[in-house]
C-alpha cells in the first residue's frame, strides 16, 4: 500500500490536537462544498436561461436558411427542387420573399418588411402558436396579413377587416419621375392576426401569402428571396449545412440557426464564459482555505514528519502526504457539493420556489456537460492547491 496515501487518510479522519487546525479544516470543507454547489448551480442556471432565449429563436426562425449569395432573390428552379428532394434529412421546406417596405393604416405609418410565405411556412416555424389574437395566413383570404406585436402598435392596429393596410414598395429600376406614383407599388390588406415572440421579429415583420408580396414586388412566381426548411430531429444542422452547401455552390448561401442569429450566440456564449470565470475566481478563494488549513496541518504534524524522515521516507514521499490529504479533502467537498447542487437544481426544476415571475419559473437546465465542468475545474485547481501547501515541507523546516 501506498504509505503516503495511507498517513494522507489517517490524518483526514483523525482529529488534531489543536481544535483551532478542526476548525479552520472543517471551514475550508464548507468553502468548498458551497463553491462548487454554487458554480453548478449557475452554470445550470445560465443553461436553463440560455435555452429558454433560444426557444423563441427556435420558434422564429428555421433549422437551414437557404439566400442567394449574390443579389436579393433568387429563382426556384427544377435543379434546385431537386436538390432539396434529394436530401434525406429535410422534414418540410418554405419558400419565402422578404422586402423592406413603407406600410400606412388610417393616419400612421411604419417602416417594417413584409415576410411572403407560402402554405408550407408553419410546417417549418411555428408562429402560429405564438398568435395573440386573429388566425394565420390562409388562401381563402389571400390579402390577409399577419402583424408582429411591435409593428402592430406602432401602427395602432389589431385585427381589422375593414380598415385596409395599405403596403408600399418602391418600383425597381425607377430612380426620377414627376408623377411619385410612377416610383412605388402599392397594395392594400387586411390584418387579421397579430403575433409576439421576441422584439426583435415582433418589430420587423409583417407577415403576408407569397403570391400576394411577389405580385407587390412585380417579380414571377418562382423569384424568391430565401428557402426555410426543417430538418428530421435527429439530423445534425451544422453537418447538413455543411453538405447541402457543397451540393448547391457558390451561387447559394446556407446557414443554420445559429449562423442566422451568430451575434446572439456569441453574446450567450460570451455571457456563459464570463460567468464561468467570475466564479471560477470564488472557487480560487475558497482553495486559499485549503492551503491555508494544510499548511496548518503541516506545521502540527512537523515532529511526526521529522521522525518519518528520519526512518527513511523520502522528502517527495512527506510532500505526497498532504498533497493526497488535500486532494481527498477536496474530492470530499466536490462530491459534497455536486449533490448538493444536483439537489437543487430538481428541485427547482420540479416545485418551482425561485420564479421570475407569477406565471414563470427560472429555467435551469440539468447538463452532464456542467458537471463535467465543475469536476474538473475542481480537480485541476484542488490539485494545484495541494501542491503548493505541501511545498512547504523542506529539509529545513524538519531540521
């Protein structure tokens, strides 16, 4: 048997002489234990909250995005619908216009996009479970538009089928003309559903039947300006871009969710770094009480150490004493504190004693990814504290 290990666990369970060395041991567990039940705790905690910001992205926005790389539109042609019908892993696919357009009701007036979709969007996104009053899009009112929340109170409009919304859109390829009705096209509508999700769509689109925007714009029926498509659950979108990419060419640019919204990803992540090391840094502290409490325990232990040393145990042997006694202190406050911190986490996941608001719970997420995290940030540190405590024995502190 290892002797250093075998002295390394007698002097955890045993207690020292000194009752202040028990103390400050005993106080450096708990810095421990609550350390790391803190850093799973937020870390579950900001998964929670970064999947819940993404699930209304999910709602919003497609698995695959599929725009010209050059230009604003494209044309859905033969070789292209082939393309798409060959790929295995596509569950059901949308084609849609988007243009920036100027859109007046009554005596207001905004400037929004109109989003064309065609009658295969909702089994892509679905937005329609996001409606807060109205219905969607549908053919038996093909001039019927769907508002976001924000475009609909800046205009001061719910559903009315009265009232026309009237959609502006300048012509292309007219610069100057004396008469400005030579310069726009104009149609009227009429909004018969209002939709919130997030501000960022809720402010910007303005929902509409894909015919009725191309006949707006003067383009032809196949002239679009993208391609939604929702892949099979268990297809990999990054992998699938990445192919579909190579199978379309240079004249198409494909991008997943996260290529869609890459600054609000790079923010989330950045958020989750940042977190990370802010209490990665009160793990550091708690492990200033282990040192501090070894090196305690080093100087308590120095006529026992002497007399080792002078049987013939070597110096690196004595070192490895307490480095195994405060590597097994920490594993003891790692094990402690991940229950610890697993604990609350079902319990918040199931009961619900934290909330943001009446109606909405804070969001935690159980990851085995976290937990990998945490085991080894603490090992790592927890070795490198024990190090350095048991650096303290030298031949001349035994002499």
């Amino acid at each position: 048997m290892n002797i250093s290990l075998y002295i390394a666990k007698r002097y955890l369970i045993s207690k020292s002489t000194n009752n202040a060395i028990n103390i400050i041991t005993l106080i450096a567990a708990l810095g421990i234990i609550v350390a790391t039940a803190v850093l799973f705790v937020v870390l579950s905690g900001f998964s929670g909250l970064k999947e819940f910001s993404l699930s209304f992205y999910k709602i919003a926005d497609p698995d695959i995005k599929i725009t010209a790389n050059y230009g604003k539109t494209f044309f859905y042609s033969d070789t292209l619908s082939s393309t798409l019908k060959q790929q295995k892993g596509i569950q059901s696919f949308s084609k849609v216009l988007e243009e920036r357009a100027f859109f007046k009701y009554r005596n207001k007036e905004h400037i929004a996009y109109v989003k064309g979709v065609d009658a295969h969007y909702l089994q892509v996104v679905h937005l329609d479970s996001t409606l807060i009053s109205g219905k969607w899009l549908t053919p038996d009112f093909p001039l019927g538009v769907v508002l976001g929340n924000g475009v609909a109170n800046k205009l001061s409009l719910g559903v009315d089928y009265l009232s026309p919304l009237t959609i502006y859109v300048p012509k292309p390829g007219i610069t100057y003309s004396t008469n400005p009705s030579n310069l726009i096209n104009s149609i009227d509508t009429r909004s018969i559903g209002v939709f919130s999700v997030i501000d960022e769509v809720d402010d910007k689109y303005v929902f509409a039947n894909l015919p009725i925007v191309q006949e707006l714009l003067h383009y032809s029926k196949h002239q679009i300006s993208a391609i939604s498509i929702a892949l099979n659950p268990d297809i990999d979108a990054a992998e699938f871009a990445k192919d579909l990419q190579h199978d379309l060419g240079k004249m198409y640019k494909v991008q997943t969710r996260a290529q869609q919204n890459a600054v609000f990803y790079k923010m989330l992540n950045t958020e989750n770094l940042v977190l990370y090391f802010i209490f990665t840094l009160v793990l550091i502290i708690a492990l200033f009480n282990i040192i501090g409490a070894l090196i305690m325990m080093i100087l308590d232990k120095k006529s026992n150490l002497k007399t080792l040393f002078n049987l013939g145990v070597q110096m690196e042997a004595l070192k490895k004493i307490f480095v195994f006694q405060g590597f097994l202190l920490i594993l003891f406050g790692l094990v402690t504190g991940l229950i610890v911190g697993v604990i609350l986490i079902i319990i918040q996941d199931s009961y619900h004693p934290f909330m943001i608001n009446e109606l909405l719970p804070y969001p935690v997420l159980f990851r085995t990814q976290n937990l990998v995290i945490v085991i080894v940030t603490m090992v790592v540190l927890g070795y490198f504290a024990a190090k350095i405590a048991s650096s303290r024995i030298t031949r001349k502190l035994l002499e």
